[in-house]
C-alpha cells in the first residue's frame, strides 16, 4: 500500500480512506476516528469497509466503530451511511447497531425494582424510546453492501478482498489502493498537565476525563472519576482512559470500579479498555442496560455474553434503592433519553453529588411528554424533581431532542448555576449559548483540575485505606476475616523522600514492604534490559526474608513514597502455612534478572503489568531438555506451557513445519490450558534447551485473577497456539 498516494488518507487513529468518483470510502473505524474526517475536505464519509475483526482484544477496542459516523450522516447530513462487509459481518453489525440505537427488543424493567415494596412506580422506558424512535428503522439509517464472490461494486468503484484477506480498491479496473484487511488504533488524545509526582487521589473528588461530545474534534470525549476513600470510580470512561491516567501520573489500580449509565459509543468504548486491565473490574449498572452492554461488544468481539461476564465482576443496581461503593450511597434513576440510561444522586458523609447522564431535563419537554401521553403524571413528577439541592451537579447539555439544551441549565437560579458544571458539550457551544455573565461552569478536564470536595475523614480512614491497597496483593487471596484483622495489626507507616535509599543491597533483610504511593526503583548488580520500577499496591523485600540470604538489590525511591512495613518475625508468623508462603518461596527461588528480562521483552508478555509479572515469576518452574523431544502434541490434551529462555523450538502443524520460537517466545495456549482443549499445534525441540515450565492449575489461578490477558495472550499470538 502507498499510503504517500494522494487518494489515500492514512487517519491519525488509525484506519484510512480512499478517495473516489463514489466518495470518500473509509477502510476500518477505531474509536473517533469521525474526529479526524471531520476536519478533513471530504467530510465524514458515507461508505465503510469493515476490517476481517472487529475487535482488537490487545487494545480492548473495537475497529469498527462506525456508530458515530451513522449519527452524523443522518442527523446532521440527513442521508445514509453504507457499509461494505461480509454477510456474517452484517448480521452481527446490525445486532450492535440496534442496540446502540434503539436499545434492546424487550425491556423488563420488573428485576430492576424492590419486588417485596408495594405501589413501586416503573417508568416506562419502552414508551419513551418509542418516542424518540420517531418509527425510524435501521434501514432508513444504513445500507448494506455484502462481498459477493469476495467482490463489492459500487458504480465504477471495485471493493475486493484478496487471498491475504487485504482489500484492494479499483476504479474503472485501475487499482486506487491496496489496504490491510486488518486494522490497527493509534490512541490520540489529550492529557492536560503531567504531575511531577503520581497521583494521590483525595477522600472526596471528581476528575473530568472529557467534557465533550463525540463529534467535538477538538477536545476529549465525556467521561470523569469520583474518587472516594481514596479509590476511584470511573463513570462512562472513554476510549484511551486508561493510557490517559499512565500519562497523567495516575496509577490505573486506583480505579477498581465503573458506573456503566448506558450503550452509546461515546460512554461505554472505554468500559472494555477498563475490563481487560489488571485484576477483575466492578461494574455497576442496571441488568437491563448490563445485558445491551454484552450483546453490543458480545457481536463486536465475536464471542459469548456468558464469556465477556468472566472478565468482571458485574454489581447489578436497583433503582429506588441505595446501593454502596466505597462507603458512600448512591442511589440511581433512569434517565429520559432514547435508549435505557441511569443517573445517580451520592451521598459521602455531609455532601452529596449528583450526575444527570444523557438526559434531556427540559421542563417543557416534560410537559409536552405528559399532554401526549408518553408518560404519566408520576414519571412528570419524578423528571421535574431532579436533586438540585446537591452540593455538586455534573450535568450534561446538548443539542435536544435526546439532550438538555444549554439554555434550560442557564435559565435556572444563580444558586443552582453556581455547583453546576456542563459537561458532555463542546466549548464553543457552551461559550455561545449561555449569558455572559452566567455562573455556570464547564467541566475542565485533566488532573490538575481535579474537583476536591472537603469532607471530614470518617473514623475508618486509615484501616479502609490500607485494607484497599492490600486488596491487589496475593497475599489477601482466600484468607479468612482474621488474618485480615491480623495485617492490619502488624503493619506500619514508613515515608521516604524521593532519591532516598530504602533497601541497601548486601544488608540483612529485616522487613516486608508494600507500596501505599508513588514509585521505587530496584537496581541490581545483573543488567537489567528494562528497568524495574514498582507502584503503588507492588511489594518488595520478601526474598531475603524467605531465604535468609542477603539484600540483592539496592531499592531507591522514585517519588516521594508511602510504604505500610512489616517486620520479619511479625511477616513471617503471619505467612507461616498460607498459600502466599508457598508462592514467595518460589518466587525467591527462581527470581533475578533474567526472568524480569525475559518477560519484559518477550513480545507476548510485555503487556504485563509489574504486579502481573511478579506473580507470573513466582510459577516458573525451570526445565532443560537435552535430547529431540515433542514437547506438545497436536490434538491432544496438554498441562503445561512454555517460556524458551535459551534454545530453539519448531512448530508444526500437520507434520509441516510452520515456523520456529525462540528465547522470550512462550508455546501452550493460555486460552486452550483454561478450557482443557487440545493443542491445534505440535511443538518439538531437537535437544539442548532450557525453558520456563508453569503448570496448568498455575495457569489457570493466573488467568482467573486477571481475565482480560486471556483472550490478549491468545488473539495476538494465535499463529502459534
């Protein structure tokens, strides 16, 4: 492909465009992608080639987000978008498109509700999406072009999938472009201000992540954290997220919950990016949106819903009844807006905030709504009462009918305008719509803006602190309350400065360290290939502890540090016959340098985090093989796999050699050891080779604690395995 053609267009996030006599044809959609066309002559275009996947599972994004552009074309262009794809494709885009646009086919509302309450109002969310529906069909929004014979022609213009499944694009049988079948995201966006130290987030504040709308190429899209007890909760986090928070200095272990308030492109791309991080997310939201949300990304990443529910731990909402995160109640509704969506009202000792989601709280509306019988007199009550008297108000605004004009928000009292932030509109059209001297704000993005909310610490401060940093470490895993009790009774509070020396290497160990904030160093006398820096809620010291040998490396602070110390006698008791004994014992055994290099470049496990590496070293079993062996057969069960630390091994399949794997390279599906099938490869060595063993029931604890590597290790390297 010769992306320097000036008929090609390579977009910033990735995919690209063709120009032709038929317009402008786009090959793949990564999230926002509708941002790059829209600044470009063309325009967004009205034909798109879907990639051979849709799903990036590296990435944890889909590539073929054509939503966005589907609602610019008719809605603003009013005309149809078309899109260029298999038949399979079709049908599975058409039940992602339904969803998002319509929502779902049947809506129960009855699980969502205290069954054992009486006279409990419902309202009728299928009622109201009808309205918005305006009888418009699928069809009046999108057409569907289907390969036949791996072939789409559209008037002079010749869409083809090759035998490489690359497309090729030809106008009047001249070949305009050859474009990779499979496409891959560029993540772009912006941070605001780096903090020279990492993040230490407060007991009470509001982090806005975007404070636009989709189609606003200039700033980020919607989404925010509400930090509690010093954990956060992402509401609706957009695409990127989580690269947001690495940049801005923020551990993302922070973050361990999501509020999930409905399936638009621009709420929920970024929840899938959260999932398939480190450890098991919660996400909260009610069953009726959480079953949209997994028939959406179900048909987007071609896979269950009953799989995508092993990757999180789902926390279903009622409306009407207080639900707790992090101490503080949250009580939620549902919103007016075209498909089921979930706003909140949280209380946190003496304050109270409240988020509007997309809703349109128009008073007008309201009424109209009412006089035409799309809803009763206690659904008018219930939107006209909106908690205003919240301390402070995350609202949204937008262009109506399915959004609250900013000219409703500005027409309300000076008290309410003042804890009022706009969120989820472009600065231009904030600026332009509201009086000049009006006290509404709009919501800055980035973590130096972070809203501080000044509350007192309740009594439980320190413990509930501790307990949430404890709670990433393998340490805390099936062990009953008391030994909970116990920790909490053992640990002290150590901080240093930072360049301060914290461990001196050939010193006696003494304590157990685990990190509450900011990041260390460990330096030692082997050369590492990537340097091992620890954050908050790793650990370290343990190795001199569990063998009696000597400090091997120096570890020196990064930042200004935190740490919860344990003595060794005190560490030791309280590890004595734990799983977690059992694994610092092995880790100690096989740790060094070499398993960090090994891990950190390998090609496959690089994508580990720090705290995923230390507990992927603590099953490597060492094995030498010096004779020709077959190590794993084709079509047959396997227990184990491999990392290749010296040496070479052959892959075959059907008794053809098909490539060789060497140092760094791992053999033995991730996926396949979890489901118990049977190796679709055979891999053999001809002697002399020294590898990593880790053991199925090893593989499988690994893969239980962090989900989302699964399908990362799998996809990526399905070639092999």
């Amino acid at each position: 492909m010769d992306i320097a053609d000036q008929n090609i267009i390579k977009l910033n996030r990735g995919g690209y465009v063709v120009l032709t006599s038929a317009g402008p044809v786009q090959f793949g959609s990564p999230p926002e992608t509708i941002k790059d066309t829209m600044k470009m002559s063309f325009g967004v275009p009205q034909i798109f080639v879907l990639p051979n996947n849709f799903f990036n599972w590296i990435k944890g994004i889909s590539v073929a987000e054509v939503e966005f552009p589907i609602y610019y074309n008719y809605f603003i262009k009013k005309r149809k978008t078309y899109i260029i794809c298999e038949r399979e494709q079709a049908y599975r885009f058409k039940n992602v498109l339904h969803e998002a646009i319509f929502g779902p086919k049947n809506i129960r509302l009855d699980r969502e509700f205290d069954q054992l309450k009486e006279n409990v109002f419902k309202p009728d969310i299928k009622n109201e999406i009808e309205y918005f529906r305006n009888n418009m069909k699928l069809s009046d929004l999108v057409g569907f072009f289907i390969f036949n014979n791996n072939m789409v022609k559209l008037k002079n213009v010749t869409v083809r999938i090759e035998p490489d499944n690359n497309f090729t694009l030809s106008e009047n049988e001249y070949l305009l472009a050859n474009i990779p079948g499979d496409i891959q995201y560029i993540p772009k966006y912006d941070i605001g201000q780096r903090l020279k130290e990492p993040y230490i987030p407060p007991l009470f504040g509001i982090t806005c992540l975007g404070p636009s709308h989709g189609f606003d190429p200039e700033q980020n899209t919607s989404g925010f954290i509400i930090w509690l007890n010093h954990k956060g909760i992402m509401v609706d986090p957009p695409v990127n997220s989580t690269e947001w928070l690495k940049d801005s200095n923020v551990s993302p272990k922070l973050v361990d919950s999501i509020i999930l308030t409905h399936c638009h492109a621009d709420h929920d791309a970024g929840t899938f990016q959260k999932i398939l991080e480190e450890g098991v997310i919660n996400v909260y939201t009610t069953k009726t949106v959480m079953h949209s949300f997994l028939r959406k990304y179900s048909a987007f990443a071609n896979t269950s819903m009953k799989y995508l529910l092993k990757l999180f731990s789902f926390k279903p909402v009622k409306i009407g009844e207080p639900e707790f995160i992090h101490t503080a109640k949250f009580g939620f509704f549902y919103t007016l807006h075209s498909i089921p969506t979930i706003g909140f009202k949280m209380e946190y000792q003496d304050k109270s905030f409240s988020y509007s989601s997309d809703h349109n709280n128009d008073p007008a509306l309201h009424k109209k709504l009412l006089d035409t019988g799309v809803i009763n007199e206690a659904r008018f009550n219930e939107l006209i009462s909106f908690p205003w008297e919240s301390d402070v108000i995350y609202h949204e605004s937008g262009i109506p009918p399915l959004h609250t004009p900013i000219k409703v928000l500005d027409s309300k009292s000076n008290e309410i305008k003042r804890k009022t932030v706009v969120y989820h509109i472009s600065k231009k059209d904030f600026e332009s719509n509201i009086a000049q001297d009006s006290a509404l704000t709009l919501a800055k993005f980035g973590i130096e803006h972070t809203l501080n909310i000044d509350v007192m610490a309740p009594d439980y401060h320190k413990v509930y602190q501790a307990l949430g940093v404890l709670n990433f470490i393998d340490i805390f895993d099936d062990m009953p309350l008391t030994k909970a009790q116990e920790f909490i009774s053992i640990i002290k509070e150590e901080y240093y400065k930072k360049g301060d020396l914290i461990i001196k290497m050939g010193t006696a160990g003494d304590k157990f360290y685990v990190i509450a904030s900011g990041n260390v160093s460990v330096e030692t006398e082997s050369d590492l290939e990537k340097r091992k820096i620890y954050g908050a809620c790793d650990y370290f010291g343990e190795q001199a502890l569990v063998t009696g040998n000597k400090r091997a490396a120096d570890v020196i602070a990064e930042t200004d540090v935190m740490l919860y110390t344990i003595e060794k006698d005190k560490f030791l008791n309280f590890i004595k016959g734990t799983e977690f004994e059992k694994t610092l014992i092995n880790l100690a055994r096989v740790r060094d340098s070499e398993t960090w290099n090994i891990l950190s470049t390998s090609f496959a496990f690089q994508i580990l985090t720090s705290t995923q590496k230390t507990l992927f070293e603590s099953m490597f079993h060492p094995v030498v093989f010096d004779t020709e062996s077959e190590i794993i057969k084709e079509n047959e069960l396997f227990d184990s796999i491999y990392i290749i630390r010296e040496g070479e091994v052959f892959v075959f399949k059907n008794n053809n050699k098909i490539t060789s794997l060497k140092r760094g390279d791992f053999f033995g599906s991730m996926a396949k050891i979890y489901n118990k099938q049977p190796a679709s490869f055979s891999f053999k060595i001809n002697g002399n080779i020294s590898l990593y063993k880790i053991n199925a029931e090893d593989a499988i604890k690994f893969l239980e604690k962090y989900p989302g590597l699964q399908m990362k290790l799998t996809e990526e390297y399905s070639n092999y395995i």
